[in-house]
C-alpha cells in the first residue's frame, strides 16, 4: 500500500530539513543504521521512490532501461553534472538496475562487521583525526557510520580506502583523448595495506606501524617503456602530514623523491588521474578543510551488478563518444540517499583545484560520485566509481571466506580539456599479477624502496 | 526588345501596386529584424588563416605547437633593481596564481618560476628531488630571495625562458583553450590585472595574439562611434545637397532597410562576423546610399521634364534597371570573388557582403522609386538640377568642374591627357610593385605603432628570445617518435645546424635538449652522464624520465600529448618580413641537411606565428592575382554581354585597374603592406569602380544617339548629368568614410579608411576622365549600335530616335 504522506514531496522535503538543520541521521521513514544492525535490509528506512525508478520516475524509466540523451532529463538531478553531459551530449549509455536494499552486498562481510562491532567508538581528537574512545589510533570499519559532520562523514572515505585489509588491483587502463582515440594504454599494479583500521584476524594493529596509516604502490607492468616505473606512498596516521612519495626508473635504477605536497600532478604520461584524486580522498584528510554538507538526497550510483566476471579478463564493453569507446558499459542503481560534501585543499597553495563535491552512499559510505572545480569554480574533472559484489552467474571470487567487494572499474574525465582515463580491475595484468585481496606478504612484496628495485628488474 | 518590355511591366508593376510593394518589403524587413539578434561578432582564430597553405595544415594538425593562443604577461622592474625582490617575487606569485583564473585557461599550461612546472633538480645520496623553484609561498627573506636566484640559474629553462638574462624581467606564459575562451571577457581579466599590478618600481606587458584580439574587441567600440559619424556626415551632407524631405527621406530609409536585411540574413544564416570586417558593412551601407541618390537624381531630372511624380518614378525605374542592376551585379560579383581566398573568414565575409550588395536591387532599385512616388513633390527642382543657371553655388560648381573635366576628355587636350595618363600609369606600375606583401613592422600592424600592444611586443622581444617561433615539425609515422634516438639526434642536428647559421634564432628548443638533463640527473647528476647514448633505450629511458610523475601537457610544446611528434621551435627577433624571409630560407635549408623522411618520422616546415604570417602572405600575393583576374573576366563577360561589345567591357575595365594599381602604388608609397586585410578593398574598389563607369559609359552612348553623334556633346551632357551624381555620391562617400582615419585607435580601420578614400577618389577621376577619353579617343563601334537594352532611355520613338530625359 502506498501511504501518500511519503510520496517523493516528502521525502525532498524531508532531506531539504536534515541538510538545513545539519541532522545526519540516515534514512527517512526511519533511521537507517538500526535497521541495518537488525536485519541488514534498509526497505523500511526509504519510501519506494527512493527504492526504485519506476516510483521515482513515476514509470517512465523502469528498471532494465537504458538512460540516454532521450530520456536523460527525466533523472538529471539524479546524476552529477559530467555524468548528464556526458548522456546527452556524448552519447553516453547508463543501464538501470535495481537498488540494493540488502546492505551486506554492498561491503567486504568482515569490514561490514568491524563497523557494527565498532560503532560508537570513534571520536575525531583535538587536531581532527580519528581516534578511538581511548585516543588509540582506529581499529576497523566505517569509524561513522553514522557521521554526524562532513569530517565525520569524510573520515569514512579516507581510513581504509578498499575496505580490505589490503589490496592488490590489477588494473587495465585506457586513455582516451579528446578525438576518441586510445592515447595510452597502461597496465599497472596497486597495492594498498593498512596498517591501522585493520578488520582481520591479526588484530587491528600492525605492529610497530601505528603511526602509519598504509602503504600503497603502484607499478606499471605495460608497455615495455614504463614497465617496472613504481611509486611508493607512505601515509602517516596524522592527517596533517603529506605521505611520503618516491618514484622508481627502472633504466636508471634510482629512486626519485617527489616534492610531498605535489599531488596534482599524473603519475605517468597521458593520465587525468592525479594521486589527490585517489577514492575521492587521494590526500591526507586535514590536508584539506572547510568541509561541509551541501545537500544529500537520491542519486545514481554504480554501486551492483558492474562485474564482468564473465568476460574475458573482467574488462568490459565501451561505447559513446567519438569513436564508440570512451565509456564503459556500466549499470546503476537508483540510491536512496546520498550526502553530498565538499572540501577545499586549503594545504596546497598552488592547488589548481578550488574545491571538490563528493557523493557519499550513506548503506556504505562510500563515495558514488565526485568532481573537482577549477579555481574559478567551473568543473573540471569528474570521478566516477563503479563497485560490484564479486558475483556473476556461477563466477565468484572471495577475499577469504567470503564473496569479495570490491571496485571494478572507473571514469576519470577532464571535462575542459576532454580527456578520459578509464581503468577496470581486472583479473590479470601483464606480467602475471592478479586481482586479490586479504593476502598475506605483501608488505614485503610490493611496498618497500627494495620491492620497487626488485620489480623494476 | 523583350527586356525593355520586362523592364516596363516590373516598373509598371512596382509602381501600380506600391502598398502591396511597401507590405512585402516590411514584411521582409520585419523577417530579417529577427534575425538581428542571432549576430554574432567575434573572431575564430583559426578561420583568420588560409585552409589550404601547407603551413596552416601543419598547424590544424599539430594545433600545440607554437600556440598561438598563448599570452606573455612580463614583469619588469623599472628601478634599476633585479627582480629578486619581495615586491617583485610576490607579483610574479599573485599573477600565476591570478591568471588561472582567466576565463578558457589551460590550468596545466601556466608557466612561470613561480608555478610548480618551473622546477629545479638535486641529487642527493638518498635520490633525486624535482622541487618547484618557488616554495609554498613567494620568498620574502634574502636567504629565500638568494635561493631562489640560485634556482634560476641553476635551471637552464627557467633562465633562458622565464628570466630576462639582466634579471630585471620575468614572464608569465598562460596558454588558452580556444572553444572556451572569450577574448573580450579574457581582456577585461588581463587588463584589470595588470592595472592592479602595476606599479613605480614594475611595468607589465601583455602579448599574444589572445591580446591582440581583446584589443581588437576593445576598439571594437570605436566602430560603432565611427559608424554614428560617418553615417551622420553622410546625412549632413546629403541634407545640404537636396534640401527637401524626398531627397533626404528617401536614401536614409531604403539604406536602412537594405542595412536590416543585410545583417538580418547573416544573423539568420548563423556566421559569425569578424570584429575587423565589421566596417565594410557600413561602406555597403554607403553604397546603398550612393544607389539611391543617383537614382533620386534621375527621379528629379525626370519629374523636372514629366511635372507627375508617378511617372517619373515610373520612367526613373524602367531607365535606370538595367544600369542599376549592372552595377549592382559587378558589386555582388565582386565580393563574392573575394571567396576565393581560401581563407574561411573571408568566405564567410564574402558571403555575408555579397548577399548584402545582391539586396540592393529590391531595395536600392525598386523601393527607392516606389518612395519617392509618395513623399512630397521637391519644391527645389530647378535649384537642384542647375537648369538655366539656376542651381545653387554648389551646383554651379560642380557642373564648372565636370564640364572643366570634359574639356580635358575631348578634342586636342585628349591625346595630352591620354599621355599623362600614360606616364602616370606607368610609374604607378613601377611603384606598385614595389609594395611589400606581409607585415612591415614589429608587432602587428592592425593596431598603432605605439599602442599597448606593439610596445609590449618590442619590450618582450627586447627582453626574452621573442614572441615569435618557427615551428619545425616532426611528424612521427609510427610510434612515439620522441623516445627513439633518430627523433632526438635530428632534431639536434637541426637546431645545431640553425644556430650555427648566418641568420640565426635567438634561441631553439626541443625534446630533446630536455632529455640530456634527465639523463645526468637520473643517472646521478654528473655532467658526464648527460650525452645520450644513440639507442632507442637511451632515449625513451630519459623521456621516461622526464614525464615520469609530471602531466604530459608540461611538455606540449615540444611533443604532443601522445609522444607521437615533436617540435623544434626557433625564436626570432621580431616578425618584421625580411626576418621572416631569412628564418625560412634557413630553415628550409637545415630540413634538406638532415633530410626531410626519416624511418619513423617526417619533417614539415611548419607552424608557429611566424609560418602562419606566411600562410596569410603567401594566400595574399597568389589570390590577389586570382581574385583580379576573376574579377576582370565576370566583369569583361557580364559587361560586353550587356552593351553586345568586347570592346565596351574593354573600356570599362581600363579605369578600374588602372584604379587597383595606383592604390597599390599610393600604398606602397605610404608604407602599407599588402595583407589579407587588403583584398576586400581590392574587391570593393573595383566593384564601386565599374558602377561609375556603367553608369557614365551608358549616359554617354545615350547622348550620342541624341546629339546626332556628336561625340564631345555626348560627353560633355553625360558629365553634367550623369556626371554630377557620380561626383557627388563619391565625395559624399569620401567625406563620410574619411573621419575613419582620424577617429580609429585601430590603425586598421583607419587605414582601411585612407585606402577607400584614395580608391574612391581614383575610381571617380578615372570614371570621369577616362572613360570619355578611351570613348573619345577609340570611338568604338559600340557606339553606334542600339543599347537600348541597357540605356536610361525609356521609350522607342517613331524613327530611331529616342527622347532623352536628361538633355540638360
């Protein structure tokens, strides 16, 4: 039975008074995370408009459909500015599917745990980071899940980017430039390991690290002339402090140390991707500031159903743009509500970003959506993820005991100068490294000054 | 026979059903105000170049390098100090920083030392640090201020480039997108802040051709005044001349409405039109004006002999369609011509004036009549036709003169006239060739010489390797082309080959003086290791090096965003021609050196703005040739088609191009360079040239057939009548455009102005003198013969004889 008090008036009405009273309780009939805690189904939290397309576009769209220019105008509020562009003028495609409203399929199971185990015990400290009741640094999962501040809501991002203990990422990659055409293509590697924050069996603590927050690597394995090029980030637990960065040429045989502030920069030729712009959250939080909430209601995010584990390798089919192959295929699904914050880099002073605008799904907190602004406030690039259980079919992979969550592919636009860096997580990458997650030795492996000298051979 | 009777039943018609006329016309009017509002004005730079030219094509397909759409702000200390002061140091932080923020900036192509691209590299035991020559803040103390000098000149770049070699200047170099830029709102920007930033001790100069279109926008202003005066001269004199409300009324109207259709339809169409050209529009305008007032004229002649203003205007359209139309024709053809420039401005703009001249026919030569049919009888007829010697002073004047003029056409002082005309023509021949073709100074020649711009060009040139690059491009086949030995080795070749030369640039850059760097810093900062191995993995080791951790766009300048081809840019002092001749006859002799197709690559000269001048000038000496010869021949077929005689197309082109070669010479005298900015003057001027002379040719065959082939009688009736309004829509369009040379800060238009002038005026002697004398001198058999067809007469008589309406 539709009750016509929660029709979509309501619901608009009802995120327009949360953001204007600065309330950040998720859910709108009824708060979200309790419902989570029970039984991990959110139906009772939203009215179906929030639920499904069909009742948030009174049934001109249903799920199944594809989102074209033709009918784009129909969810344009429910879609970041580029991604509408993107649509309507570049012959983007979007497929609908339906919104998950079983939470458990929209995190790793263990990091899932950690943040209902760990609920209530975070506190941001004196100078903004996060810490335990008991001033320890974090011990796992979303630290607020149910964040009551853009801080808060942000910390979320920033304290275990790929929700695994670590991770290693095939990654494919794709460059293509304003004409259409593959500018680059790029096989790389990347490795994140927490050293805080952690969910598995070995505690949340790697010993001897806790003032660190992770290692993360990348190496490039394709083509021959960047194969064995690697960067090596150490983050520091203090969000106030810049990671430490080094580069490796294998042809010299050296480690280069980058400038620890110079984050808007790519890491190999023909990249949009900067490492500021790693998970909506690439610089230590407090690098950053002047958070804040800027609206939150209903989006599209490409949060299911986005693997293709059955297709060779997991890549994906392209289309659009001006070669037919700029966008990959990608699904999503109407989310019931998203919170939407900024932040400006008020640490760099040569920043050529003003600020960016993040969409964060309040199910998991991970962000859906993000663009940067250019200093005189116009768009400049657009971020869009794409998540998945791994799951499709009878294809399944794990990341220990359970079915593996994880990233699966990615757009990186420049929307001024018209470049796209596309990239998905693939099975395998030249030189045999493969997908995985939660594994062990790979401190050793891939995130040491030594590591990189030895790949790079 | 039949066209005579067209003539009738469409003059018959227009005037019978004048309402439905005037309805139709403001129906039209109403249609073409519309589009009014869709004009857009504004310059698309690459439109301003000729599609065809190898040059231009080297620079749409590699649009990067030598951008043009480059600005170079200069910071100069005034003082006498270096720029490594606080003051200095901060300014050069505020404006990098500040630029970003101009509208269509490229944020990863903002260059200074103090951006984060300028960088300076240390070797250390612990590894390699590429550190921005300015810290996080520009320095404030004399150990940062120390530092920072050090940095510079530790930095080969930065010191060449960024750094005057005095070190009392430094540039700022944004690069532009040019789908989103917006040169005026870009000017606004530069200019705001450049008033803000300077100050006693710092002068700032701005460069670049975003500039130099944002001042073009800026004077842009000046049209509009320059419009009001003109159009308001035009009218003052126009009033003095007929002083009664027909006369005044009528040419304001019709050239307003024919002004409405013609920017209406170019709104309509949807091209854009560029600032520069926007004054011909007004000389159209004129033209309109000049139309209507020989047809007024004709109107009054007419309504003197018929005492009934219907049909006078009647018989004023049945004699003056045809010559109307002719000369209506020549001008449209004229225009259009100037399409054969392959230059895509100029096609829009021929399109644009050419439709424009094709609507003075409805309106020029159906409308005038059918007003002056309804406004008020002149009560001034005989003051204004100077009959009985009862004109005013002014038009006593002008037929002393005109019959003065005729005086010199006929009789024993023609064969002394026809040699003057002679030598005259002949010396001007020598001079015209003479002229130089392409750009005679330093900076650009559409604006004054001590303008903002053209000093800023001087000081920058003075101060830094220039403003202007030749682009030699390497063109990669397969691969990318800057990580291969062959690339790096050519390129150094070449540059070693250019300065080693008898003219060489101020300086060279490429790739590849980037990759010895990186490969000593890399391979541990000893000189020694800075020679690259000749071997591909040398090469793409140090260009892995160098983009490693840096956006490609660092490096557009020098390889495009894909590596796949490359540049070798040459500085020069100035732009002047003779630099531009002798940078390109070196650097098509280095290219033959070291040869022209490589394996993976091939060389092309070139881009860059000194290989775009070129184009403009190469497109401006071989089309001017083309356009003329196209004139001449649609003019020569159209002409003797219309008097059924060779020999008449003959004599009416004589004047016209001997009009086109004493401009070039008075050009060439004055100092003016033939540019692409000419040639719609060149068009222009002939096609006003050939109406005088239609409409004088005719006049005179007319009187020959009524002074019972009298020739001199002929010339002398066809001078005082047609004559007289010849010279009198002449001077009223000498007068009214002349204001243009005095009131334009856009040297420009005020050249354009002094060349219309000169044109005009050459064009009207030339009419008036020598196409009697070619007619007197040749008698030709055109004269004889019936031209009826084309003739102001206006009915058969009963044994061949015509009645004349002007045997004044």
């Amino acid at each position: 039975m539709h009750i016509r008090k929660f029709d979509f008036d309501y619901s608009r009405r009802n995120f327009m008074e949360k953001t204007a009273k600065g309330i950040l309780t998720a859910g709108v009939l009824t708060p979200l995370w309790p419902l989570i805690a029970h039984s991990a189904d959110i139906t009772k939290a939203y009215p179906d408009e929030l639920l499904s397309i069909e009742g948030y576009t009174k049934g001109k769209i249903k799920t199944g459909d594809l989102i074209t220019a033709d009918n784009v105008e129909l969810v344009k509020n429910l879609l970041d500015p580029v991604a509408y562009r993107q649509v309507k003028e570049m012959g983007r495609r979007i497929r609908i599917v339906a919104s998950t409203r079983d939470v458990t399929r929209m995190y790793p199971h263990e990091y899932l745990e950690a943040t209902l185990r760990n609920k209530g015990k975070a506190k941001l400290d004196q100078d903004g980071n996060v810490v335990t009741t008991d001033g320890k640094p974090w011990i796992g999962g979303n630290p607020f899940p149910e964040g009551t501040s853009a801080n808060e809501v942000f910390a979320n991002l920033t304290l275990c980017w790929g929700r695994h203990d670590n991770s290693v990422y095939a990654v494919r990659d794709w460059e293509i430039g304003p004409d259409g055409d593959v500018s680059y293509q790029y096989d790389f590697v990347w490795v994140e390991e927490n050293t805080v924050a952690r969910v598995g069996a070995g505690g949340p603590y790697l010993k001897g690290l806790e003032d660190k927050l992770r290692f993360q690597s990348v190496f490039f394995t394709s083509p021959a002339d960047v194969k064995g090029t690697s960067y090596l980030n150490t983050w520091h637990y203090d969000q106030r402090k810049f990671p430490d960065l080094v580069g490796y040429l294998p042809a010299f045989k050296r480690v280069r140390k980058f400038p620890t502030n110079q984050r808007f920069e790519p890491l190999v030729a023909g990249m949009a991707l900067y490492l500021s712009d790693a998970w909506a959250a690439g610089d230590p939080m407090l690098t950053w500031g002047n958070y804040k909430i800027v609206g939150r209601g209903p989006f599209l995010g490409a949060v299911s159903e986005n693997w293709y584990g059955d297709h060779a390798n997991w890549e994906r089919p392209v289309h659009g743009g001006p070669k037919g192959q700029t966008f990959f295929e990608t699904q999503m699904e109407l989310c019931p509500e998203v919170i939407v914050v900024e932040a400006e880099p008020v640490g760099y002073s040569r920043a050529p970003v003003s600020k960016k605008r993040v969409w964060i799904d309040v199910r998991n907190m991970m962000y859906v959506a993000y663009v940067t602004y250019d200093r005189r406030g116009e768009i400049w690039k657009q971020f869009e993820p794409q998540y998945s259980l791994y799951e499709k079919g009878g294809a399944r992979v794990l990341d220990g005991k359970n079915t593996a969550w994880s990233w699966t592919g990615v757009h990186c636009h420049d929307i001024q100068s018209n470049r796209m860096t596309r990239f998905v997580q693939a099975k395998t990458v030249a030189g045999g490294v493969s997908s995985g997650y939660n594994q062990a030795g790979l401190y050793e492996k891939y995130l040491t000054e030594q590591a990189m000298q030895r790949l790079g051979t | 026979m039949e066209a005579m009777e067209l003539r009738h039943r469409l003059a018959r018609f227009a005037l019978g059903h004048r309402f439905l006329v005037l309805t139709v016309m403001a129906l039209a009017t109403a249609f073409f105000a519309v589009g009014l509002q869709r004009i857009e004005v504004r310059t698309i730079f690459s439109d301003l170049f000729p599609k065809n030219h190898p040059f231009v094509q080297a620079y749409k397909d590699h649009p990067n390098f030598g951008n043009p759409l480059t600005i170079t702000v200069m910071v100069k200390r005034k003082d006498g100090k270096d720029l490594y002061q606080p003051e200095t140091m901060k300014k050069i932080w505020d404006m990098s920083r500040e630029i970003d923020l101009a509208p269509g900036v490229d944020h990863d192509q903002i260059l200074s030392i103090a951006t984060e691209k300028a960088r300076y590299t240390v070797v250390t035991a612990d590894g390699i640090y590429s550190n921005p020559i300015m810290d996080d803040h520009p320095p404030t103390t004399a150990e940062e201020l120390a530092e920072v000098r050090r940095r510079v000149n530790e930095s080969a770049g930065a010191r060449t480039f960024l750094v005057s070699e005095d070190g009392t200047a430094a540039v700022i170099n944004a690069t532009f997108i040019e789908r989103l830029v917006d040169y005026g709102q870009l000017f606004t920007f530069v200019q705001d802040l450049v008033a803000r930033e300077r100050d006693e001790a710092h002068e700032v100069y701005v460069a670049g051709w975003p500039m130099l279109t944002g001042w073009v926008y800026f004077f842009g202003s000046d049209t509009a005044k320059i419009f009001g005066v003109t159009l308001a001269l035009m009218f003052v004199l126009l009033a003095l001349h007929m002083r009664n409300v027909a006369g005044i009324v009528t040419p304001v109207i019709v050239s307003a409405v024919s002004a409405v259709w013609g920017f209406g339809l170019v709104g309509w169409i949807g091209h854009p039109v560029e600032p520069l050209l926007m004054v011909v529009p007004l000389l159209l305008i004129a033209r309109c004006f000049s139309h209507c007032v020989q047809a007024t004229e004709r109107y009054y002649e007419l309504l003197q002999q018929f005492g009934d203003k219907h049909k006078a205007a009647e018989t004023s359209l049945v004699s003056l369609m045809w010559p109307g139309t002719l000369g209506i024709f020549t001008d449209v053809v004229g225009l259009l011509l100037v399409a054969i420039a392959p230059i895509p401005a100029l096609e829009r703009f021929a399109l644009f004036t050419g439709l424009w001249a094709l609507n003075l026919v409805p309106t020029g030569v159906f409308l005038t009549p059918v007003m002056l049919s309804l406004l008020p009888r002149p009560k001034n007829l005989d003051h204004l036709l100077a009959t009985e010697g009862q004109g005013g002073a002014l038009q006593r004047g002008m037929q002393t003169l005109l019959v003065g003029i005729g005086r010199f056409a006929v009789g024993r002082r023609a064969r002394f006239t026809a040699a003057v005309f002679v030598v005259l023509s002949a010396l001007a021949l020598v001079e015209m060739f003479r002229i130089q073709v392409g750009n005679p100074v330093e900076g650009s020649n559409l604006l004054r010489d001590d303008s903002q711009f053209n000093v800023a060009v001087r000081e920058i040139n003075r101060n830094f390797p220039g403003l202007m690059t030749l682009e030699v491009i390497f063109e990669g086949k397969s691969g990318r082309i800057v990580r291969q030995a062959d690339t790096l080795g050519t390129m150094q070749a070449l540059q070693h080959c250019l300065e080693s030369g008898p003219n060489p640039p101020t300086a060279t850059l490429s790739f590849a003086d980037y990759a010895p760097e990186a490969n000593r810093v890399f391979n541990g900062g000893n000189p020694k290791w800075a020679p690259l191995d000749p071997d591909d993995a040398s090469a793409a080791a140090a260009a892995g090096a160098l983009m490693v951790g840096t956006n490609a766009k660092a490096y557009l300048h020098v390889t495009d965003f894909e590596q796949e081809n490359g540049t070798v840019s040459l500085w020069y002092p100035n732009n002047k021609q003779a630099t531009v001749d002798a940078a390109l006859v070196e650097a098509r002799k280095c290219i033959d050196q070291v040869g022209t197709s490589h394996p993976n690559f091939l060389i092309r000269l070139g881009s860059g703005s000194i290989a775009l001048q070129q184009s403009i000038n190469d497109t401006v000496d071989l089309y001017q040739w083309y356009i003329l010869g196209a004139l001449n021949l649609v003019i020569l077929i159209g002409c003797s088609f219309a008097y059924r005689s060779f020999a008449a197309g003959l004599v009416l082109l004589v004047p016209v191009n001997l009009a086109n070669v004493f401009l070039t010479a008075a050009m060439s005298l004055v100092g003016l360079g033939l540019d692409v900015n000419s040639l719609p003057i060149l068009a222009i001027g002939i096609g006003v040239g050939i109406d005088y002379g239609i409409y004088l040719l005719t006049r005179i065959c007319e009187e020959y057939h009524l002074a019972h082939k009298d020739l001199p009688l002929a010339i002398r009736s066809a001078l005082t009548t047609c004559g007289k309004a010849i010279f009198f829509t002449a001077s009223l369009m000498t007068l009214g455009i002349a204001p243009w040379y005095f009131l334009s800060e856009l040297k420009f238009l005020s050249d354009m102005g002094l060349m219309l002038v000169v044109v005009m005026l050459i064009n009207m002697v030339l009419a008036l003198l020598l196409v009697p004398l070619l007619v007197y001198l040749f008698r030709p058999r055109f004269l004889e013969s019936d031209i009826s067809v084309l003739s102001e007469s206006v009915e058969p008589a009963p044994g061949g004889l015509r009645v004349s309406v002007a045997t004044l």
